[in-house]
C-alpha cells in the first residue's frame, strides 16, 4: 500500500471529520517521522501535544510490552498496583490528593464539570451549577465540553447545548466578576490558549481570577490537557500564576500516546463524588499507569521540564530575531516553554506558509488561520530548532514576494 492508496481508503471507510496532512506516517522514531516513501520529517507537534518523550520512546515500548505480558484490563472493580503507583506519581507533581483516571482530555474536563456541580450540590448544599469559561478556549468535543468551549465553530448543528455555560471576554476581570452569579460553580481556564492560538493569559488577569474564586467560594479548574507535563517550563503551567486551582485536568502528554486522561483535585472538592457517581470502564488500565508512571520517571530523570524552559526561551529569541530580520511578516511570537505560536500577518498567506513547511519536511499546526502552533517533544534539539527557523525564514522571504 502506498500513500495514494491510503488517502482513496480514508475517503472511502472514515467519517470526513479531519482536515488531515498529505503524509502517511509509516513509523516514528524521537523527534522524527517517516512516511511510506521513506522521506524524514522534523516532528515539531508531537502529536498534538502528546509525545512529549518523542516517538517510540525504548523505555515506553519496554513498558508497554512488558505490562501486556502479565495484565492488560480488569475494570475499575478491582485494585491494581499499576494504577495506584501511577495515582501516587502524578499527585505527587502538583498540590492535588486525589486523582480520577479517564481516557482523554475532553472526558477529563466533563469529570471536572461534574465534580465542580456535584460538590456544590452534595457537599455545599447549594443549586450551583454554572461553569464560566473563557472566549477562545477550547475544552473537549463531548457535548458538555463543546458548550464550555468558548469558540461557535465546534458548535455549529450541535443544538440544543447542554445548559449552564457562561462565557467571559479573554483578559478582562471585569467581565468575568459581571458573570458570578449565585449559580456559577466554577471558573474553568486554560492559562495558555492552546487551539486559540497560543495566547498566554496575563499574569494578574489569573491571579484575580483566582482571588475572585476564593473570594465567593467558586471553585477554580484548570485545563493543562495542553499546557501539562513538562511542556512549558513547570510540571503543570498553573505553577507560572501563584495561584493554588481546586481542580486540573490533564490528558495527552500523561501517556506519550497512549489514550489516558486524569482529573486532579484537593481532599476537599474530591468529597463531591462518592462510589457510583462517576466512572469509567478502561480510566486507568493497567498498561496507561503503567505508561504514565514511565513517564512522570523519565521527566524527572532527564530534567525534560528544565530543557523544555531552556530551550523554549531559545526558540523565542531566534523567532524573534527572525521578526526583527523580516519586518511586516510575522507579528507576534509568544507562548512559554515549548508552545509557542508565530503570529503571522494578514499580508502572507499563511497556508501556503504551512504546506511549504511541510512540504520541506517540518510537522507543524495552523490553528486560527495564520497561528504556526510549535508543540515539540520535549527531547528536541537546539540544531533541529535552528534548522526549523531557517527554513521558515527562507519560506517567508519566498512567500512576501
Ligand atoms: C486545552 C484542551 N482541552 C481539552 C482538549 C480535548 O482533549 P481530547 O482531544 O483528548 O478530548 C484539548 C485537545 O486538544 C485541549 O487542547
């Protein structure tokens, strides 16, 4: 089977849901990925995020086949070591004591929601149930995290949406504080905008945010499904605020590539659920936790946190050297750590920039219409990064003719 095989047999079994790249990925390996006619390609995506450890990772694969040997599924009837080291690990990476294991991010955000109703409700004896979010965000696909989604495009043909989502203007605390009523529940936030186009939110615009929670006993949710492990300088991107969430939810980069979530929270807000309120069949197998421990091990082993802040801060200053080289191209490089947006003005078409980039071997993602998204594994080289930015400089100088 070749690439053009491929693509006919996509046409032809699978729902059209994706706008999918001109590449069949045969295998992957580090920071690269290879397709059916063996050309290389620079992995600057990670698979959105997720193989933070690069691809096939010697020790994941050891892990992976390892666990299969001996357990693969029992359901959540049962206790399993896997799972509870793996449980033990990650409360172990912020300031959270109970942990709740899914399958992916979205599910991860609609545990949060529940969790954040049912302690209101159950534990607070209070009808709350509003959860504010923000423009621009992006939560998850399910019916519940679509409506938190701050973006109408994920919401087009979907109505009726679930009630009880409130949307608050990016960066503006008054607005948010004119949302608060006596049924908001929560205040859920990504502190970096990761499908909006890598928009980091202002430092004190958090902290209020915060401070607005505590103040009237709202529960704070953070959603590190993208910002999470390692990739922007700290575990958990939260730790850039000095602010203490109630709840975060994570998903992608837990398992390098595996399909696990997990929603932590504090001792307190965890009370909201008791057994039989919330579950899932596969949250937390054996070969996930077993992946997830591995992982949490080997960012810590190879200080991948310390080279995502390093090197981050390296590809912001040669993309902004490169801004400063062709005047009027890009308009703004931002992000922390290794997410980064590039900005690029109206005048370029930013499409084209994209597919040349791809085209020349570099595996990225245009979000917003004219956002590259730059989600590298956290292994990646300062040379791969240098190469990146000259091809791109070399593609805009050909593009702005
Ligand atoms: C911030 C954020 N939240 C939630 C999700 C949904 O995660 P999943 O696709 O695993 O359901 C994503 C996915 O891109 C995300 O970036």
């Amino acid at each position: 089977m070749n690439h053009k095989d491929l693509m006919e047999l996509e046409q032809e079994v699978l729902f059209d849901t994706y706008s999918r790249y001109p590449i069949a990925v045969k295998k992957g390996k580090g920071t690269k990925l290879y397709d059916f006619d063996g050309k290389e390609y620079t992995d600057l995506l990670a698979g959105i995020a997720v193989c933070n450890l690069g691809h096939c990772h010697p020790e994941i694969t050891e892990a992976i086949c390892d666990q299969a040997k001996s357990l693969v599924h029992v359901s959540n009837l049962f206790y399993t070591k896997e799972q509870l080291e793996f449980g033990w690990a990650l409360l172990s990476t912020g300031d959270f004591q109970k942990v709740f294991f899914c399958n992916s991010g979205a599910e991860a955000n609609e545990a949060a929601i529940k969790l954040a109703r049912r302690y209101m409700q159950k534990v607070k004896g209070e009808f709350r149930y509003e959860i504010i979010t923000l423009e621009g965000s992006f939560h998850g696909r399910t019916l519940a995290t679509l409506t938190a989604t701050g973006q109408d495009k994920v919401k087009e043909g979907f109505f009726p949406l679930p009630h009880g989502f409130v949307h608050a203007k990016i960066n503006n605390l008054e607005d948010i504080k004119r949302k608060i009523s006596d049924k908001t529940a929560a205040v859920m936030i990504e502190v970096i905008q990761g499908e909006g186009g890598i928009k980091p939110l202002d430092r004190d615009y958090v902290k209020g945010i915060y401070e607005i929670c505590q103040k009237h006993d709202i529960l704070l949710i953070i959603d590190e499904i993208q910002t999470g492990m390692g990739r922007t300088g700290k575990m958990w991107a939260y730790e850039h605020y000095d602010i203490h969430p109630d709840i975060i939810t994570c998903a992608k980069a837990i398992a390098n590539g595996l399909p696990m979530g997990a929603m932590m929270s504090t001792k307190k807000v965890a009370q909201g659920f008791g057994p039989g309120s919330h579950a899932t069949t596969f949250g937390g197998g054996p070969i996930l936790s077993r992946v997830g421990t591995k992982v949490i091990e080997i960012i810590k082993r190879d200080k991948l946190i310390n080279r995502a802040e390093e090197l981050g801060n390296y590809l912001l200053r040669i993309l902004n050297d490169l801004k400063k080289r062709l005047p009027g191209l890009i308009n703004e490089v931002r992000g922390k750590g290794l997410m980064i947006g590039i900005e690029l003005n109206d005048k370029i078409d930013a499409n084209r920039v994209f597919k040349e980039l791809i085209s020349r071997g570099y595996i990225l993602n245009l979000t917003q219409g004219n956002v590259l998204r730059l989600l590298p594994p956290l292994i990646i080289s300062k040379e791969e990064l240098d190469n990146f930015s000259n091809t791109l400089e070399i593609i805009l100088k050909e593009v702005d003719k």
